[in-house]
C-alpha cells in the first residue's frame, strides 16, 4: 500500500520514526510487522523483491553496501527526467490504482 507523506499514516510514521522531512527526497518504505523503515536503494529494492519476475531479481543488488547502492539510486534519481522525459500533469489513478493507497 502507498501512502502521501503529507497523508495521516504519512505523518504518523515520520513523528513515530522522527523524519525530517526536509531531508528525505526519496522513497520511504514501512514494515510495520518489523517497525523498520528503509530509504532510497533499500527500500526500492526490497519493493522489487515483491513483484513479478524479472523485476524481483533486482533483489540481488541488496547484497551490495548502501553506501554505494544509494549513490547508484541519486545518480538515476537525478538523471530521470533526462533519460525518460517528464510529463506535464500527472496520472490520474484508476480505481485498481486508488485501491492501493491507505487514504
């Protein structure tokens, strides 16, 4: 599930996790059977690991330090609209899509 960090949920896991916010530029994922919460390549990567085949693959790059996985991640992160272009509005959710949002 996905939630805004401006969400309720959102804003409870930063109070919870004492996240600053106007450090973090980059995906946040939370376990809550864990109470863990990982950032940038971790956190990308252990979301791969739950899809399909071949995407789930790229689990094997959590091997690697994230030192250097997330200077991999910030390199994409900064390049993206560069190598894929950037759209002018954004998507609007279909009710499958919606469905995966907490609010």
């Amino acid at each position: 599930m996905f939630a805004p960090l401006q969400s309720d949920a959102g804003k409870q896991i930063i109070e919870q996790f004492n996240i600053d916010t106007s450090q973090v530029d980059s995906i946040l994922l939370y376990n809550p059977e864990k109470e863990t919460i990982n950032h940038k390549s971790t956190a990308a990567l252990k979301v791969a690991s739950k899809l399909g085949f071949p995407t789930n693959t790229l689990a094997i790059f959590l091997i690697i330090p994230s030192f250097i996985s997330n200077w991999v991640y910030d390199f994409i992160a900064r390049n993206r609209y560069k190598w894929y272009g950037k759209k002018d509005a954004c998507m609007i959710p279909t009710p499958e899509l919606k469905s995966k949002f907490l609010e």
